[in-house]
C-alpha cells in the first residue's frame, strides 16, 4: 500500500519511527539503524526469506528472484541510497506488501503469504525500480485446520466492513459535492469534516491500487506539495478552500472529481477478497499513518481537525485487528491480550478528547500542548510495536 508522492511514507507489517516533538527521532519496533548483515547470512539458505539490499550503486537487489508458494519473508536493509525509502512486491495492480520510511542505514522487514505466479518487486526512485519475481508450486494448507477456518472468517468479516465504509464514503461524498454547489460555507466545512473518516478507516485498501502513475490514494487524499499544483485534488485541495480561503469559489469541479474517484474505488472493492497478512498489514498502516501525519498536525493543515481523523484510523486498524483476534488467540494468546489492552488504552485516551464545541466531535489539533502530543505518541506506539508481529503470526498459519 504505496507513500504519496512528496508525503512522508508509510509502511506495512512494521512500525514508523514517530519524530519526537522537540525534533529526536525515536526508533519504533520494525525497523533497525546500524545493523545491516549480509545478504548470505540474513537469508541461512531459508528459500522462503527473501534479502534485498538497496544501495546507491546498484539499485534494490534480491538475493534470489524465485520462492515457493506460500508464506514469505523480506528482509530489506537501505545501506546508502538517499534516494529510495520504500520497497514494495506488486501483483498485478495490486500491492500485496511493502515495507516504507527506511532511510540509509535502517533495515525492516515484511510478511507475505502468495500463491503461485509472476510477482514484481517495486523500488520507486532505484536505479533498477522493477525486478520480476516467480512463485511456484503450491501454498501448504495450514496445520491447523481451525485456525484456518477462523482466519477464512476475518478476511470476510473484513471484508464486510470495508464494503460498508466505501458505501458510507460514497454518500458522504455526494453530500459533500452537493454542498459546495450552494452557498452555506458552514454546511460545506460541515459536510467536509462527516466524509473524511469513511476514507481515514478504509486508506490501506485504496493505497493498495496504487501501482506506478496510478494513484488513486493521492487522486483521493492528496495534500498540498505531494503532487503537482496542476494535479492537486481531492479531500485537501477542497479543505484548502473551505478553511483557509473560507470560500466556495472554484470548489465545485473538485467535489465532483472527489465523487468520481470514491465511486472507482467502490468498484475496484466492490467483491474484494483478502488475506489475513493483509488485514494485519493494514492495521500497522493505519497506526503508522497516525504516526506519520496525525501526531504531526499535518495532515488537516486548514481544518485542524486532525484527531477526527486519528480516531478513524485508530478504529480502522482495530476492526482489522479485532477481524483476525479469534485465530490469534490460538496462535499467541499472550499478544493477542497485549495488544487488546493497548488498544483499549489508545481508544481511552483518544475519547478524552472529544467535545461538543466543534463539528467534528473533536477538540482541534491546535488546542493540545506538547504533553498531550507525547501521551498520544505514546499510546501509538504502545500498539505498533506489538502489532507489527501479527503479519508474520498469520503469515505462517
């Protein structure tokens, strides 16, 4: 599920490192500085670890460029490439994993569990980007037939809820287009702030059909800087207008495209099937996006209303964790509660910040101070850390 271009990035199946408010970076579970190993040695001959290096010589390279259906392991290390923060393994249109925010000298890895076929592996901004990838034979079917079966109804479960979301995105959407044809600023900035958690709760999915100059996530969700001037549109270009221009000027063609682009990502999920690897992929996502432009006040740079949004992503990943918990109980019952307690402890704290005073329920982004900044961060991570295993728990079942 692909960065935006000039965003800072996310990443799937392990934790983003948050900026610390004074400017330190603090590391998060997921990713390590200054231990890079060799290609060799990482991979112990183990056909279902992949190692890719990426290096400002030689680009992204895999140790080997064939493995075995099923569960898979790619451990990717950035030894010096400033240029390259991201790898991704494409099927088709589709992302089924990446790993992100990986600067020179950091190393992380993802979980995958494919079936056999052609696959590319994707280093936007390397000097060799695509590099094909063959799966062969067949995925083992799990040794425990009752996880499976509890794995099967997640995915679904998922499923469901996703499908719901889009639908509620879509007539969110419609009223939000409706509303910049008229001539009440206030229902419009209203209407604005009711359809950006339907979008904030389901972002994984529509991030995953984002391969190469088709970006549906940033044609949606774009902010300012991350595309073109002459290409910006979508929930943020409308924001703009509605918050710091306080005006419905020149606002209508976007609530059109913005209805247009919803209703493509409805088809294109419109009898989706997934993964349990990439509910907890998605999950991770979510929490990483937090981490990467909630906390940092930067992704509603006009509304302010930024914890509107970290409470979707916050229930977002839940709903994908809580789809995947009964098999997880079975698998690591000890994580499972782990990490249900942090989430109960992220939700707790994210609610004392609700009000009545604005429209989004939520007290602006400008209002916390720097303690409620580092609580908040903290709550976050408390959830990263352990989540990010849970991929490569269900990976492996």
């Amino acid at each position: 599920m692909s960065s935006r271009p000039g965003r800072p990035t996310r990443l799937l199946a392990a934790a983003t490192c948050l900026l610390g408010l004074g400017g330190a970076l603090t590391a998060c579970g997921g990713s390590t500085h200054g231990h890079s190993t060799s290609s060799a040695k990482a991979a112990g001959g183990d056909p279902r670890k992949a190692v890719v290096d990426i290096t400002a010589a030689d680009g992204c390279s895999v140790n080997t460029r064939s493995f075995p259906a099923g569960a898979l392991t790619f451990n990717v290390t950035n030894k010096d490439a400033t240029a390259v923060s991201e790898v991704e393994l494409q099927s088709g249109a589709r992302i089924v994993g990446e790993k992100e925010n990986l600067p020179p000298g950091f190393s992380g890895s993802f979980s995958v569990n494919v079936d056999a076929g052609s696959y590319t592996l994707y280093c936007p901004g390397a000097q060799q980007e695509n590099t094909p990838l063959t799966v062969t034979g067949k995925s083992a079917s799990g040794g425990d037939t009752a996880t499976g079966t509890l794995l099967a109804q997640g995915t679904k479960q998922y499923a469901t809820y996703v499908t719901g979301q889009v639908g509620y995105l879509v007539q969110t959407s419609e009223a939000l287009d409706k509303a910049l044809q008229g001539t009440d600023l206030a229902a419009a900035q209203q209407a604005y702030m009711k359809a950006r958690p339907y979008y904030e709760k389901i972002e994984p999915v529509a991030e995953s059909f984002t391969v190469g100059k088709d970006n549906l996530d940033a044609d949606i969700d774009a902010r300012t800087g991350d595309v073109p001037a002459a290409q910006w549109e979508g929930f943020h270009r409308i924001e703009q207008g509605l918050f710091q221009d306080k005006s419905l000027k020149g606002l209508t063609g976007y609530g059109s495209g913005l209805v247009a682009n919803v209703k493509k990502l409805q088809t294109l999920t419109t009898g989706l099937t997934y993964k349990p690897f990439e509910l907890a992929n998605g999950a991770q996502e979510l929490l990483d996006e937090v981490a990467s432009s909630k906390i940092t006040g930067e992704e509603e740079r006009y509304s302010h209303i930024d914890l509107l949004d970290f409470q979707a992503n916050d229930e977002g990943a839940e709903q994908a964790f809580a789809s995947l918990q009964p098999a997880l109980t079975k698998i690591d019952p000890q994580l499972t509660r782990t990490i249900a307690t942090a989430f109960g402890s992220l939700d707790k704290l994210v609610d004392s910040y609700r009000t009545g005073s604005n429209a989004s329920g939520f007290q602006l982004y400008t209002t916390l101070n720097d303690t409620d900044k580092h609580k908040l961060a903290a709550a976050v991570k408390a959830v990263q850390e352990p989540l990010s295993q849970v991929a490569g728990k269900v990976a492996n079942s």
